[in-house]
C-alpha cells in the first residue's frame, strides 16, 4: 500500500516552490519563534535547532497564506475553494495498518513527559507555552462518530494540559461523558500533510468524521494506528500523536492565550484538564509550530472550510445563484462573495444564504462582481466606495448569535455554562455589486477602464 503524503513531503513541496525558508541558527521557542512566525506572512520557516530541545526540528508557517494553500492543493489560487468542495464530496474511511513511523519511539505512564515537546510562546501576555498544532480524536459515546478538532492545549505538567472548549462537538462529547461521571478518552495528532488541519477546521454534521474528510481532501484513505489505551486510532504518518483523557468534573485555570483575531477575548478561565498516558513520536521528530493572530497560520487553516461551506451554502439560494467564488477576510468575521448578479435583489439573498451558515463567525459579508478581485483587499474596498449606495444596498440585523469570541459582541451566556459560550451581537450585509445583468443599461455605467492593450504591453520590453 502506497504511503500517506506527510509533513515531510508538504515540506519538500513548499522547498522544490521556493516557498519555504530554513533557519540554522538555534531558535528559542519561548522568546524568539513567535516573533519570526508572526513575521513571516510570505514564507514558511524551517528550524533546524530549537534551544533547549535537543533533537527537534521544527515548521511553522506553513501555510504562511493562501497562496501556499493553494500550492497544498495543487491548483491556482482562484480555483481554490471549488477544489475543496469537489474532493470534500468523497469521503473515505481510515484503514488500519500495523506500523507506522509515529510509533517508532513510545513513552508510557509515568516516562510521559510532555514538557518537552519544543511547544512556543505565541504572545508576550500568554500564560505559557501551547500545543496549538494539536488535532483532538474523540468518540462521541451515544453514536460512536469519531470528531477531528483543533483545540489549544496549556503545557501544565509531564502529564498535564489544560484545554479551552467552546461550543462544538467534542464539547458536546465530553458533556455526555462528564454527565455519566467519565473521562472523555482522546488521541491528539501533532504535525502531518495540512489536509489533516484543513479538515479539522471544517464545521460540518455532527456525523461528519473529519479523518473521512482528511482522506477526501488527500484523495486516499488515512493510514490509521490501533491506539493502546483507548478504542480510537492516529494516523500513523504523523510525527507526534500522545494518547490520553478530559477529566470529568475537573476544572483548572486555563489561559490567557493569543487568540485568531489578534485579541485574548477568552482570557483566563477555569476549563478541563488533559491527563496524557501515553506519547509516540517519529525518532527524529519535526514539531509543528502553529502561531495564532490575524492572517497567519492559523487563521488560514479555518478560512478555506469556512469559504467552502459559504460557497456551497449558497449553491442552492433562490434555485440556482451564478456563485463565482467566496473568500473568508482578515479577521474571520467578515467574507466577501463573488457572483454575477442576474436580476435586482439577488445580491440579498445571497448574503442572507451566507450570514447563516453552520458558520457563526461571519457577521458582516460584501457582494461583489467578477470584476472585483476577491484575494486584493484594495480591489474590496474600491467595490464598496463606488457601488455601494448604504441607504439602499446595507442592510443590518440585531440580536442574532454571533461567534463567542468575537470581542465586539454581548456576552449572553458565561464559558462553563451547560448551554455553552455565546454571544449577542448584530450581523451586515453590503451590496457591492453592480447593477444585474436584466439591466443592461445603468450595468455599462459600471464597466472599469480599460487602457489599450492591457495585458499584451510589457514594461519590460521598454528597457
């Protein structure tokens, strides 16, 4: 059986394309990498010595942005949400295999020590050092559907991790599990091919596995291992994969951390505790590095799904929509949507499609034409300075349900709450179209410029 693609192979990839820097000085993770990751909004970063633990490697930025998303997926940068959505439609189950390289050094119980994973610290007023690469494998214990999650991870102890849940399924799992006075059994996956966090980032059905969608997204089956503590699996090209379990009934200061907006909207707070039985790594093990804030890593993993679900959510609206492409914004909270306009008031319903979607985070999307570039924020804002009338083309709704951690919201319901986190806010739509293609008339009087021979003059051959 052919072998999964990995971590190494997405590193020789972003390396044959010119996309990858290699760092040979030693890197301290707590003091200098969250900086050189936050820094680096072009290239991913190798690091070849991490100060203080001897035999790691580490990545990060990688993908550093969409264009080296894109370059994950093999396609142009345009065609990039239309590619997810066709391999996310075929699911394949995990198959089990005997070996695999993450198993190739095991420490059990007490040998555990996960202190020293080269884990960084992402922000100055951080409580510490995170796992923030770390994708969370749970059961649901009434289904049995195996849940895929990106969740953060505060380094406590050897055996000890702190973990913040918010409203989503494995917080649903280890409330059905802390109500029967259980522990929630887990396995957490460090550092793979990036279709596992691009899958993990999606929001779908509560009876999606995200290692099915992982295998669509790879166009292949995800070779998984047998854990020995717990009836789940990891996959077993990972470089790191520990076996453990969410306490029940037990709460611990957790946090503060720097959060996907740039903010530490969560704070510090009492959550659950990981207690880790059992940790297999690669014997030369590359530590993936995922650094939070706005337009880096981490919010490029969550900003393809998220597209991806807007995209085939409004498929659908009004019977049929000539959708040309959607893309997530800085921030997360706001998406911009590409149609071509058919008909007066189209334009609205698809941005009412795209502001309830399984998706809490948009609160504000703009429409625009196929004129507008969607991946240049300058062409975006051009759109709403010239086609935007704001008495006729905005329109506001209050009091809906926003993300819990968008900051500008009303907060409803405390983190901790049996009902979960939320927050009351408001939600923006703006019509930056044009007028639509049954108004061929007043549609010419927004036709751009065109100078003569645009695209076939070169300043080059001008020197």
């Amino acid at each position: 059986m052919k072998r999964n693609p990995d971590m190494r192979d997405w590193i020789e990839t972003l390396e044959k394309a010119g996309e990858l820097l290699t760092l040979s000085k030693p890197v301290d993770p707590s003091t200098e990498m969250g900086a050189l990751l936050y820094g680096s909004r072009d290239k991913a970063l190798f690091f070849k010595e991490l100060k203080g633990f001897p035999g790691w490697r580490g990545l990060g930025m990688a993908p550093a942005n969409l264009r080296q998303a894109a370059l994950a997926f093999g396609v142009p940068l345009e065609g990039l949400i239309k590619e997810f959505s066709r391999r996310g439609k075929k699911l394949h189950k995990p198959v089990v295999v005997d070996d695999g390289p993450v198993a190739e050094v095991v420490s059990n119980g007490d040998e555990v020590d996960v202190t020293r994973f080269p884990a960084h610290v992402a922000g100055e007023r951080d409580g510490g050092r995170f796992i923030t690469s770390g994708l969370v494998i749970a059961r649901d214990p009434d289904t049995g559907i195996l849940n895929m999650s990106f969740h953060r991870m505060q380094i406590k102890g050897p055996r000890k991790l702190g973990l913040l849940l918010v409203p989503r399924h494995l917080y649903l799992i280890h409330q059905k599990n802390e109500a029967r006075n259980k522990p929630t059994p887990i396995s957490v996956m460090i550092g793979h091919h990036p279709m596992f966090y691009f899958a993990a980032a999606y929001t779908g059905p509560a009876d999606l596995d995200e290692l099915e969608l992982a295998g669509a997204l790879l166009e292949e089956p995800v070779q998984v291992l047998k854990c020995a503590t717990n009836d789940l699996h990891v996959p077993a090209y990972a470089e790191v994969c520990f076996e453990g379990q969410i306490l029940p009934g037990v709460r611990e200061e957790e946090g503060p951390f720097s959060e996907f907006q740039d903010y530490y909207v969560a704070g510090t707070g009492m959550n659950p505790v990981i207690q880790v039985d059992r940790v297999m790594t690669r014997k030369e093990p590359i530590y993936k590095e995922i650094q939070n804030g706005s337009e880096v890593e981490g919010c490029v993993y969550h900003k393809i799904p998220m597209s991806t679900a807007i995209y085939e959510r409004l498929q659908t609206v009004g019977g049929f929509t000539d959708l040309l492409n959607v893309m997530i914004l800085p921030g997360i909270f706001a998406a911009v949507v590409q149609i071509k306009q058919r008909f007066r008031g189209e334009a609205k319903n698809v941005l009412m499609g795209a502001l309830s979607t399984q998706y809490l985070h948009p609160k504000v999307v703009i429409a625009v034409d196929e004129d507008v570039d969607i991946f240049n924020p300058a062409e975006i804002l051009w759109a709403m300075n010239t086609r935007v009338n704001p008495a006729a083309d905005v329109f506001i709704v209050n009091e809906t349900r926003i993300h819990p951690m968008d900051p500008t919201a009303v907060e409803v319901v405390k983190p901790g709450s049996p009902l979960g986190w939320s927050r009351l806010g408001s939600k923006m739509g703006i019509d930056a179209t044009k007028p639509p293609v049954s108004e061929p008339e007043g549609r010419l009087q927004f036709e751009r410029i065109k100078p003569i021979n645009l695209g076939k003059i070169k300043r080059e051959d001008y020197l």
